[in-house]
C-alpha cells in the first residue's frame, strides 16, 4: 500500500500483525531522503472509570516532587496537577496495535480497519494535493465498551536520540537534548522531558509539536483548527478546557510528534458503546529545518495572516497614548502617591498585586524611559513638576550607596511605605540583573534626558562597578543572593537571561571600554549556553522566574551588542532567540466573526481572540495557565525591526496582530488595556503603573512602523529596553531625521483630530527650517480617505504662528497633494501605507 506524490513516498507492507510502514521518505532537489524508523503503530488509550487525579510524587525525583517552595503559591496546584496521570501519560490502558485491514479504492487515498475488544477504528489517510509535505489523517473511533477514550496520533516515524537536533512543543519546552531533569524541562522549557509528558493546549502557542533530525528533516503533527478548545465559548471563559494533548514522545517514550484528543478524562472523551468520536489532524514532513515547519503550521494552516483583515479599531493608538497622559496625571486614577523616606520625598504609584511583606502598601514605577518621553515629547508641565522630580527620588533611595556586598545593587523593586523600606517581589534576596534593571536602565534611559545629572551618573558608575565584582570568571552572573547571608541563592538554576545589557548601558553613558569588554564577556556566555540550547530563564519572582519577555529582551540586549561592536555572532544569536521567542506569541485559535457574550456585551469572535497575544510566561506553571496571554506587547517594534533586518513576515504579522484593534481590552473611562486576557477591559486594575509600559511600547511599535514604511528614512534614536516586560525602548532624548531634515519628536494634545481610528500619527519638528511634520500610518490593509483637523496654535502653545504651505510627501518623501492652510484637510494613505504632511510655519 503507497502513497506517493513529487515529495512524499508512504508505504505500508502487511504483516502477521498487521499493516506497518516499511518506508518514508521525503525528496530534496530531486534526492529522496528516508526517515531512518518508519513505524505506523496506534495509540488508542482507554480507562473504564475517569482516571485518577493524585498527583505521582513516587514517579519523580525529590527535586521535582518537592518543586516550587510553598511560598511561591501561584504556581504549587498548577504544578501539583502536571503530576498527575494523564499530563504524565500513564494513566488508563494504552491499546497498541498495526490496523488489521486495509483498502486503496484510490491512488491517493488508504482506508485502515481494526478492532480491539475496546472499540473499533476506522482511518484514512490521503496526501494533501496543495502542500505535498503534507499528509492528511481522520481517525474515527467506535465504542464497543463504555468508558473514556483517547485517540493518538499513530506513530509515522521515530527519531533515535543520538540523531536528535531540535524538538519543540512552540510555548512549552525546546532544546537539542533529551533533559534528565524533569524541573527544567518541565516547568522551564529547558529541553525535551526524558518522559512523555502530555501538556495542554491552553499555553501551547502554536499547535504544531516538531521534531528534526541528523538527516535534515523535520516532521511534526498539525491538529486540525477546530480541535482544541476554545478560550471563549459562547458567553464565558472556557481557557481552562482541555481537548487537545501535545508531546513529543508516544507512550511508549519513543520520540515522535503526538498530539491526543479528546484527552482521557476530560470533556468528550466519555463513550457510551456504540458512540463515535473523530480526530483529524495531519503529519507534514519536509527537508526543512524546524522554523519553515513552524511556520507552516501558522501560515497554511492556523491561516494567521487573515486575521489582519478582520481587525477594526475604535480608537488609535495614538489617542490611547495622549489619553493615557489624562492617567497618569490624575493621582486618583493612576493612584500616584508621595512618601518621605531619608530626608527625601519619593513617589510612585500604588502596586497593589502579590509582594512579600506587603499591607497593600507598595509602591513601584516602571517605565523610567517612558516618563521621561512622555514628558519630553508632550512638554506636560504635571509630569515635569509633580512625577519626574519624585521618581528620580525613588530610584536613588532604591539603590543602596552604603559600603557593603550590596552597594550599587536595587534594594528592591517595590516601596513598603508602612514598613519604610524597599523589597524585592518574593523574598529577601538582590538578583545581578534586578541590578541592570532597576539601577542600569532606569538611570541610564533617564540619563539620555538628563545628561547632566551628575549625581545619576555617580550612581550609574557605582552600579556598573558593582555588576562587573558579581561577574563571575567565565562571564556569567548568580541568579540571586541572599539579602541576610549573601551566599548564591537558586543554584540550581542559571542566570539565562540577558543581565550583561547593564553593561551595555555603561558603556554608552559613561563610556568605560572595560564595560563593553565585561557586556562582551556576558553576552558570550549566554550566547553559548542559553541561545544555542534554546535554554531561558525568566524574570518574574512571584513565578519562580519560569521563562518570560526576558527572552525578548535577550534578543534586543544581542541586537544592541551588535550595533556596538559590529560583531556578526550577536547578531545571529538575536535572530536564533527572536525565532525562538515567537513560540510566545499565540496564533490559535483562527479568529472569526461568530457572535459571543463577553461580560454582557455582544463581541465578535476576533475581538477578544488570543491569537496574535504573547505570553508573560506559557509553559506548563505560567500564568497564561490561568490567565491567558496579555496585551502588553512590548515586543512589538521589535518584531517590526526584525522583519526590515529579515523580511520574514511571520514578525511584522506578529506585531501587527499584538496591536491593532485591542478595543475589547481597552478600559474607555482611561484608555489603559487589561494585564491579562481574562480581565477582558477591567483597567489597569492593581498594576496602575503598567500604563507607562503601555505609552512605552505603543510609542516604539509606531515608530518603528514609521521608520520600515519609509525605508529608514524616517527614524529616530532609540535608547535602552525598559525593565522587566520586554524589549520596547524609549525615544525623543536626541533629534531624528525624516527625510534628511533634522527634528525632534512632537505630540502635543488636542493638536490633530484624526477622524478614522485606524490611521495613527507621530508628529516633530524642524526648527531651523521651521517644519512641522505629521507621519501618518495606515494600520488597516485597506486604502483610507480621510478628514484631518490641525490647530495651529498647539503647535507651540503660548506662540503665535502662521501657517505658510502643507504639503503631502509619500512614504520616500516626494511632494504630492498641496493643502490648504487653513488644517482642514482631506488625506489619502496607501493599505499599510504612510503619508507625511509636511507644515512650514513662520
């Protein structure tokens, strides 16, 4: 029995126990290239009763057993239940079997049979005619015994382990090995569990597990759409449902993409005799390395791309940046709060989630970057006066200047104003790059505002020295330390994660070669243990630092190094992380148009759909386990940037995606979207600081968006990632270029009234050939017309100016459409496209 087209041979030869397969094969440039263990074996798994739900302590080391501390309570139940036999794949009665019968009526088509005392399965199997890697499987299933049943995908090929060279579960876990560890396979992503772990679908961001060989192939399984859960049915949050299994090793423990439905004990899997269940799903197997194959599985067939179509905006983003200023500047809103601590008034914003030690008293900002352009690019006197002052105050009492093992480090990132001192978020230990954080980039980004600031600059020194005494010989830094001890805290884990990038700031503040060299020494290091094992470290303590946006981070931090020092290997590392990273942005279910309830307003599907959302961290423990993804999507304009240094679209889609036509979650009343996609548009609720990452990334999404549309004509310096929740960098400290001219980024309030949302706008200024310029995006993939109102007089607010000539430039900065003087102005833009209106004044 064969199946054959111009780049898959499939064939089966009969045998005393039924039809196996002897060959598959797939062709290169006319040579056909053999996977080295065809198999065809099922897996249908089978319990009488619901399996059981204790977890199996006795099947797992003492590290995995005892895993997390009971302090980090987010995290001990979700990992408990990743214990428990089902996730652990040994719960009910594996039926294995090679299908006893078989008919081709077609050449293109194999019909199989076999029965078990259990049930009875029927499968076809057919070769997809538009992708010939491709080979399309329906598994139907047929009941003789009540009881539940899950249906495997049957076994195409195995990989022997020495002939491993990439595996993943895109959102899980990834690596080039096998890991012995089940802690950090498990609850870390680093590398393939030893064991044949089922995970779920809820953090899986692609459902595609994939795995590649010695001989250059890659083979993975592709359930059909429609097969997973939905994350909102109808009118409520179904995230948590479980339909679809994904692993990389059958149940047998033999490598090879699976993926399971309706999984043992969960919804549909309970069969009354004679009823039926079906699984499609389909195995694409290319002479390809594991990024084509990924890719595959979004473009052709979780049909990403379309999504863009459906998206509408009743807001711009724009307008979300100048109404977010309203926020920020309202103490009751973004609850702002000042403290006197050491002489000195600080201030912040109320932080009222989970920290250590805390009576809903802490207190945090974040952004120090966005403040700062906010301020700069508005000219708000509310922010000049009444925010900046006091949250420069805060980063000085954050950072300790005492003599000791700790000088130069952040005391903590949060304020405890009842108990009058700074902490970290989960416990009593200082992190090296809690350092580069809270001490590097905060004063560095504010330093490019304020270069004058001696006193920042002292700090800044005195943070840089004391990250290059904690860098160990080889270049690496500890995870933490103890506060009370000051011996290494989570040896057990690496510092993964881009902590050289404080030095990155030193450099080019203070300009200290020795901490290029240092930056240098880390970054090799990371180079070769976390990029090239695909092994991530995250950064949020509350989680146990379980993978996050720190990876995106990385990705910057590299780019950065390589801008620096022109060293080529930076920037192939960046591009193997940035590949990587992906796998954290959801791209299932396919949205739609379909009617739902959302807290009693009627939405369509693609509003509120999770695709296009990245993760604050997936994998088996992550938040996005009980949250789902967030809206924070920091990176955003890097993604944007990547696509102009690659032209891979899978990025530029990505970060389009993450930001248009998020109204679902925006909160109307102040413009801030939700955290978490299960809040829906509830606000800022107990992070009202995360309004600055907002403002952040927004900024750096539009710009970076401007500087693609016009080829890099229109660009403008970028400073330092911002802390913790990824790599969008701030603006507006030095003058940019738009077509040659030199000019500095404007956007003052009330200044343009845009009628369509969907067409955003950045504004600067020429001042010595007295231009003003509006850059106008298109984020809609249709040609837009429309109306414009400009106002002269808060161009520059308290001046008189006249207006002399507006003209339109496209996206090269050729003069087209001359307008009226008078800003009422009737504008045309290309789909994605972009318009520059070009204002003299006098």
């Amino acid at each position: 029995m064969t199946l054959q087209n111009g780049a898959l041979q499939v064939e089966w030869q009969k045998t005393e126990n039924g039809y196996k397969l002897t060959k598959l094969s797939t062709s290169q440039e006319g040579k056909s290239i053999d996977m080295n263990m065809p198999s065809g074996e099922y897996t249908v798994l089978y319990s009488a009763q619901k399996p059981d739900s204790l977890p199996l302590f006795d099947q797992v080391d003492e590290q995995a057993k005892n895993f997390p501390e009971p302090i980090y309570k987010y995290i001990v139940n979700t990992w408990h239940t990743n214990l428990k036999p089902v996730p652990m794949n040994t719960a009910g009665t594996a039926l294995h079997f090679f299908p006893a019968q078989a008919r081709q009526s077609i050449p293109s088509q194999i019909s199989f049979n076999h029965q078990t005392k259990e049930a009875a399965i029927q499968a076809s199997w057919s070769l997809y005619t538009t992708y010939k890697n491709d080979i399309l499987v329906e598994i139907e299933l047929i009941a003789k015994q009540a009881g539940y049943y899950s249906i495997a995908t049957p076994t195409l090929a195995t990989i022997a382990e020495k002939d491993l060279t990439w595996g993943i579960i895109p959102g899980h876990f990834q690596g080039k090995a096998l890991q012995d560890n089940l802690m950090l396979a498990y609850a870390y992503g680093q590398g393939i569990p030893r064991k044949p772990i089922i995970v779920r679908e809820r953090t899986a961001s692609t459902l595609s597990p994939l795995l590649s060989n010695m001989n250059g192939l890659t083979l993975a399984v592709i359930p059909a759409p429609g097969t997973s859960r939905n994350p909102w049915e109808n009118d409520k949050n179904t995230h948590n449902d479980w339909q679809l299994g994904l692993s990389l090793m059958n149940r047998k423990a033999e490598l090879t993409p699976t993926a399971y439905h309706p999984v043992l004990g969960e919804k549909d899997s309970y069969l009354k005799a004679g009823e039926k269940r079906k699984f499609s799903f389909r195995y694409t197997l290319q002479a390809a390395d594991w990024y084509s194959v990924y890719k595959h599985a979004i473009y052709d067939v979780y049909r990403f791309h379309e999504f863009l179509a459906l998206k509408q905006t009743r807001q711009s983003l724009t307008d979300r940046i100048l109404s977010m200023l309203d926020y920020v500047n309202d103490d009751s809103t973004s609850l702002w709060r000042t403290e006197q601590f050491n002489g000195q008034q600080i201030g912040a914003q109320a932080y009222l989630g989970g920290v250590v030690g805390s009576d809903k008293d802490a207190m945090k900002n974040s952004d120090y970057g966005a403040m700062w352009m906010l301020a700069t690019l508005t000219g708000d006197e509310v922010l000049r006066k009444t925010r900046l002052p006091y949250a420069r105050n805060f980063k000085l009492a954050q950072q300790q200047d005492e003599s000791g093992f700790f000088q130069g480090a952040a005391v903590g990132q949060y304020y405890l104003s009842k108990s009058r001192k700074f902490t970290e978020e989960w416990g009593p230990y200082v992190e090296p790059i809690g350092l580069t954080y809270y001490t590097m980039l905060d004063i560095g980004n504010v330093l490019l505002f304020e270069p004058n600031d001696t006193q920042l600059k002292e700090r800044l020194r005195l943070g840089a020295e004391r990250l290059l005494s904690w860098q160990q010989s080889d270049g690496h830094w500890e995870v933490a330390y103890d506060r009370e001890t000051e011996k290494p805290r989570f040896t057990e884990l690496k510092d993964l994660r881009p902590t050289f990038y404080g030095l990155i700031v030193a450099h080019r503040i203070l300009g200290d070669k020795k901490y290029l060299d240092a930056a240098r020494k880390g970054a090799d290091w990371f180079v070769v243990n976390s990029v090239n094992k695909a092994h991530f470290l995250g950064v949020c303590g509350d989680l146990r630092f379980v993978p996050d946006f720190a990876t995106g981070q990385s990705v910057q931090a590299l780019l950065d190094l390589f801008e620096l020092t022109g060293d080529k290997k930076y920037q192939e590392a960046a591009l193997s992380a940035a590949r990587i990273y992906t796998a954290s942005i959801y791209t299932h279910p396919i949205p739609n148009r379909e009617k739902k309830t959302v807290n009693g307003v009627s939405r369509e599907d693609w509003e509120i759909a999770q695709a296009g959302l990245s993760f604050e961290h997936g994998g088996s423990v992550g938040s996005a386990n009980m949250h789902g993804p967030i809206l924070l999507a920091s990176h955003a304009g890097m993604f944007v940037r990547l696509f102009g240094l690659t032209k891979d679209s899978l990025y530029l889609d990505m970060a389009r995606a993450a930001a248009w036509g998020r109204d679902a979650f925006v909160h109307q009343p102040t413009s801030v979207a939700s955290y978490y996609w299960r809040t829906m548009n509830n606000g800022a609720g107990p992070y009202p600081h995360h309004a600055w990452w907002q403002i952040g990334w927004l900024a750096d999404y539009l710009l970076s968006e401007a500087s693609l549309r016009s080829r890099g004509k229109i660009n403008f310096p970028r400073g330092f990632v911002t802390p913790k929740v990824g790599p969008h960098q701030t603006y507006g400290f030095a003058p940019g270029k738009i077509f040659g001219k030199e000019a500095n980024l404007y956007l003052t309030p009330r200044m343009l009234q845009v009628k369509d949302p969907q067409i955003d706008y950045m504004g600067a200024i020429a001042p010595q050939s007295k231009q003003a310029f509006v850059v106008l995006l298109n984020n809609d993939d249709t040609n837009k017309t429309t109306q414009i109102q400009f106002d002269s007089s808060r161009l520059f607010p308290g001046k008189s100016i006249k207006v002399r000539s507006v003209k339109q430039l496209d996206a090269q900065g050729k003069p087209g459409t001359t307008l009226a003087t008078n800003g009422n102005w009737t504008v045309k833009t290309p789909a994605f496209g972009l318009a520059i209106l070009a204002i003299e004044y006098e």
